[in-house]
C-alpha cells in the first residue's frame, strides 16, 4: 500500500507539474474577459510560428512583463481602483504610441512653418499708407466731385476735386484721365471700407516747401509778383506759397500800394513750413547783392560802428560785418576799447558769411604774428595786414574745400 501511495503521489505530482507548463501567461492589464482572451489568442497563434526555443524565450519573456505589471497593479491605492473604472485603465503600450505621435506633430510642425509666407500674409493686412507718405497710383476713376486712384492697398485712395491742384480746376477728365500715374500725398488715414484720402495739392505744396527752405539757406535771391496788399505790406506768390513782405523791409515803404502788379527782386527773412509762414526783405535782398563780391579769407577795411559787450559792429560799405571778442585778439584784454574804438578805421579777415541771417563773421587775431601782438603794436599789424593776409590763404582754401 505504500509502494501504491507513492506512486500514485508521483504520478499526481508529475500531472500536476505538467499542467503548471501548459497554463499560458495571464494579462494583468486586461481586466476584460473579451479583450483577455483576445491577446491571449494573438500570442499563442505568433509562438506558433516561432521555433520551439523562441517560443520558451517569449513565454518566459511574457513571464517577466507580466510579473513587472503585477507589481504596479499591487502598488496601485485600492481607493482609487474602487473609483475608477478598470476599463479606463491606460495600457503601457499604449502610452509609447502617444509619444511618438506627438514628437512626429512636433516635427512637422517645425517643417511645415513657413516665417516668409507668414510675414507675406501680414504685410497684406497691413495699411496702405499713413498720413503724410507720397505714395505712387494710376487714375482708375472719375466722379463730378473727385477721383480714385489705385495705390496698392485693399481699397483705392479717393482725392477730392479742391485736393487736385493749385488754384480752380474746370474740366477734370481732361485734366486727369483714366490710365494716368501721379504721385499724391496721404492727407487722411484709411476708414472702416480701406480708403484713404489723397492729394495732390498737399503733395505740391510741400515740394514748394522744401525748395524756398533750400533757397533760403543759400541765400538766394528771387523775383516775386506783388498781388496785393494790406496795412502791414505787400503779398506775393512763390511757388504756390503765400509770402508777405512788411513795409518795414522795402526800400521806400512811404507808397507801397504803388508795388501791386509789380516785380520786386527778394531775399527769405523767414521760411516756417509747420507755421506756413513765408518773410520776404526787398532789404536783404540788396544787402545779399554785395555778399557776392565777398569771399572767405578776404581782407576788408572797415568803419567801427558800434562797441558791444560782445564785440564790434564795422561798417563795410552798406553791409555790417561782425567783430567778435574771442576773434579779436589771441592776447588777455580787460575791456574791448584797449584795442578799437568807434569810428576807427579797422582791416579784418572775413571768416564767415552767412547768407540765410545776412552775416558776416570778421578776425583780426589771425594778422599776429605773436599773441597780443594787437595790443602791443596795433598800428604794425595794421601796416602789414596785407601780407600777413596771403599767409592764412591755406587755411580758408580748406575750409571752402569743407
């Protein structure tokens, strides 16, 4: 019997042991039957295929993965298993395939960027000229009241009739017909529909602007067209502008309503274009007149007219030139009239000439031959101004260079 009993005991613990080799691995994620049996079915048909010693390699792998997820389950608050639906459950897999997914978005979000297509886009969007730019166009069309020019934007520009020119336009087709291009200026910025006003009068009185602001730097001089008058002087056109000329700055201001259609030669006393503000001077004009026989480094002779704090105001023949303390003399002085007093006569170099304020700038520091040498010997330097005047040539020739 005992023989029996262990026989059978051995038989029962083979059976056994054989079984246990036979159980397939269990899918710890998978809580549902359906989906258990599924992938339980998927691996027994691949470890078919599989020679005999890569199926025990992938049981026996299974094994591991299968144990790993056992312990996290374990792991895993048992509150919250019993909140959460074990169907909800995320499978590891699962979470490696959202990741790659969304490196391969990062990725094609990289490429797929176009930065130039993107600024091409707002550039279009943006507005078509603000107030004050010149902006290029082609007449597209006409109204009693005005006209459309194509100027690039979303909308045309639209210029009123009284924004067409200078002065009354009669017949605007024939002035401006359909197809014609024109520079105008943006006086208004675009509204709700995109369309900005234009005009060409704006755009040529600035032009206008700029040109006697040039004019007047250089000190030229103009004629001008006397139109009218009024109690403080005379009007006149230039360019379009409106300028004024006091009766204080004419030669013979006694019958200045005698000037009217008449032409009087001009300089600029004040050009304000943000104030619209044109000063005409008959005056300057003649006083300009002799600047031009003047240069820079020219030795001129000269009545003191006035002693100044500052300096001294010499009279050139109907033009005033300017003697600066600080061009006086290279010497230490206490008071100007150790060197000149007024109604002396006086040589001096011209160093400058201001044609926009009628100025002339003069040095007498630069006849020394030594510092002070003014104070010391003034009648010597007087004497040979002359010569001493030939060795600052070099130095002026440079400064017209400039």
């Amino acid at each position: 019997m005992k023989g029996v009993s262990d026989m059978g005991a051995q038989k029962d613990k083979k059976i056994k042991g054989t079984k246990t080799n036979l159980k397939k691995p269990l899918q710890v994620l998978h809580i549902s039957k359906k989906d258990t049996k599924s992938i339980e079915e998927d691996i027994f048909n691949e470890t078919q295929n599989l020679p005999k010693e890569s199926k025990i390699n992938t049981l026996d792998s299974q094994k591991i993965k299968d144990e790993k997820n056992k312990d996290k389950i374990q792991n895993i608050d048992k509150t919250d298993l019993e909140n959460k639906s074990f169907e909800n459950l995320e499978k590891p897999f699962i979470l490696e395939d959202k990741n790659r997914d969304l490196l391969f978005e990062r990725k094609v979000d990289e490429f797929d960027f176009d930065e130039s297509a993107f600024l091409e886009a707002l550039n279009e969007n943006e507005p078509v000229g603000a107030t004050g730019d010149i902006i290029k166009g082609r007449i597209i069309a006409l109204e009693s009241d005005g006209l459309y020019i194509d100027i690039g934007g979303k909308a045309p520009g639209y210029m009123p009739k009284k924004e067409c020119g200078l002065g009354v336009i009669t017949n605007i087709k024939e002035k401006f017909p359909i197809g014609l291009e024109m520079e105008v200026l943006v006086i208004k910025e675009q509204n709700a529909d995109g369309m900005v006003t234009v005009s060409a009068r704006a755009l040529i009185l600035r032009k206008s602007w700029e040109k006697v602001s040039i004019s007047a730097k250089n000190g030229e001089l103009i004629q001008v067209l006397i139109n009218g008058f009024n109690r403080g002087g005379l009007t006149c056109d230039v360019d379009g502008l409106r300028g004024f000329i006091p009766r204080s700055q004419l030669e013979n201001g006694q019958d200045y309503q005698s000037f009217v259609s008449k032409n009087l030669k001009v300089a600029f006393l004040e050009v304000n274009p943000e104030l619209r503000k044109l000063v005409l001077s008959e005056k300057k004009a003649l006083l300009v007149a002799k600047f031009a026989d003047l240069k820079l480094g020219q030795l001129i002779e000269g009545e003191v007219l006035a002693v100044k704090p500052y300096g001294f105001f010499v009279d050139l023949g109907g033009v005033s030139g300017l003697l600066h303390q600080s061009s006086l003399t290279n010497g230490s002085i206490r008071t100007l009239q150790e060197v000149f007093v007024e109604g002396e006569s006086i040589k001096a170099l011209i160093t400058e000439i201001d044609l926009e304020r009628g100025r002339i700038s003069l040095n007498t520091a630069l006849l020394e031959n030594t510092p002070g040498e003014l104070i010391i010997d003034k009648k010597r330097v007087m004497i040979e101004a002359s010569e001493r005047a030939l060795k600052t040539k070099a130095l002026f020739d440079k400064k017209d260079l400039k």
